[in-house]
C-alpha cells in the first residue's frame, strides 16, 4: 500500500509544484482500494496488466500503456483484474497551479491518460531516485527537475493520447473545482454559476449532459458520498458529519440522506 517518503508533505503549498511521495505496486488480484480521498495529487502509470478505475461519475477498464489520476478531496475506488492485475508506478505531488500542469493530460471529469515510452521511464525513475542515499534538500531540486520532464512529455502532442480541453469541459472543470473546494459550506448553484462566468440554464447544461444530473443533484451525490465516508471511517458524531459536508440543518442532512442512501446515517454507521 502506499508508503509515504519522509517528506513534509502537510506543511503549506508555496511552490508551484511539489514532489509528495512515490511508489510501485504490483497489485493482488481483485484487491480493491477505497473509498480513497486524497489530500493531494497522484498520478499512477500502468505497465503491466489491467483493471477499473471509478471515478465519481464514471468507470474507466485500463490497461499497462494508460493511467489515472487521483484528485485532492475526490472519492476514488480502483481495482486490480482477477486473472491479469495491474502493477503501477504511482507519483504524488501538490501544485497550487495543478490546473495548468495537468492541462491537456487529464481533467477531474475524466481523470485518465495515456502515457508512452518516454514518460513512463521517467516515472521508474523518480521512484529510484526516491530510495537514493542523498540528503533531502538535494533530493528536491532532483524530484521537481524529475516531474517537470514528466509533465513535458505527457503534454507532447502525438505521443500517445492527449485528451482535448474543449470550452465546455474548461466551465465544467472549474465547476467541479469549486465544488471540491467548497462543499463544506452552505454553497449555492448562483455561487458556482458566479465563479465560473456563466449563467444557471448552461452549468445545467453540462452537468445533464456530462453526468445525467443536475448541478444540485450533483452537489448532493457530492456531499453524501463524503458523508459515507466519514460514516464509515470516523467516530465524528453524525451531527459534526452533517456540518462537515455542508449541512448546518441536522434534519434536512438526515432526510436527503435517506432519500439518497435509503436508509438513516444511524443505520447506515451502524449496519454498513
């Protein structure tokens, strides 16, 4: 499982990018990892075998050439296959300017990418280097010389598959963005529609047309999906759980909640 460098990667992100930790796993077949909710950024290269990805909208089947990222604060499930799991190299990294560094390689809603011969040595190595007997502050000017190159050649046109950023998926990403930023307070759709720059009628546009969902009912999946977690892996009373995912009103948190889940959050901590 993962195994974090000695690394200060809690400590405030001032830099543009920061290396976080890396590994390498060959997986067990069928041995599911999440609910996964990351603080920071992880991108994990497939070079042998394959499995499913699940996204919060969607399942990705990938195999040894592809990859995924993980997204800070969104819930991920993968899956190695049962007759042929994938290994992986994974790199975590924490970048107030993510948006720009991952532009044109993947999106929160399509967290997948293609990486190719010169990209995935790279990846090899930053996990090599990792277990090299050099002092740490060295090691950093390496690893940000290391995830620059990385970056370079995933965003190389014609070298495998980059994945195009089209208007409409730039408004949906910002949309997205907002929401995992801010779902902990008592956010409005007049709120995303303000901070993206477009009006109420095209957010619900792209939500229907890229989730099958409203922006509220998304909001909503949103917040009780996290909630589940908490359900599941804290001890947080369910009345501190309700204000952490936005909801200062114990009864309506308790009510969308079994209309979502069918059953109460007591019930659902209890028996699930």
């Amino acid at each position: 499982m993962y195994t974090l460098d000695p690394y200060d990667h809690q400590s405030e992100c001032n830099l543009d990018l920061r290396f976080c930790a890396c590994g390498y796993e060959s997986c067990i077949p069928d041995n599911t990892v999440g609910p996964n909710i990351p603080d920071y950024y992880t991108l994990h290269f497939i070079i042998d075998g394959c499995g499913c990805y699940q996204s919060p909208t969607k399942n990705y089947y990938l195999k040894a050439g592809e990859g995924f990222i993980l997204y800070p604060h969104q819930i991920s499930y993968y899956t190695p296959d049962t007759h042929n799991p994938w290994t992986y190299y994974w790199i975590s990294f924490k970048s107030n300017k993510a948006h720009t560094l991952l532009e044109g390689i993947s999106t929160p809603s399509k967290p997948i990418f293609h990486h190719h011969e010169a990209s995935m040595p790279l990846a090899k190595t930053i996990y090599q280097y990792s277990k090299a007997s050099i002092p740490l502050a060295l090691k950093d000017y390496q690893f940000l010389s290391y995830l620059y190159a990385l970056f370079y050649q995933l965003k190389l046109p014609n070298r495998g598959t980059t994945l195009p950023k089209t208007p409409q998926q730039r408004y949906l990403d910002y949309a997205l963005s907002y929401i995992s930023q801010f779902y902990q307070k008592p956010l409005t759709i007049q709120e995303i529609t303000e901070y993206v720059h477009i009006d109420r009628t095209y957010l619900y546009k792209l939500f229907k047309d890229s989730f099958g969902i409203s922006p509220k009912a998304y909001l909503i999946q949103y917040r009780i999906n996290k909630a589940c977690y908490l359900l599941e892996h804290t001890e947080i009373p369910i009345k501190e759980v309700a204000k952490a995912v936005g909801y200062d009103d114990y009864s309506l948190f308790s009510r969308i909640f079994k209309k979502q889940k069918g059953v109460s959050p007591q019930y659902y901590r209890k028996h699930l």
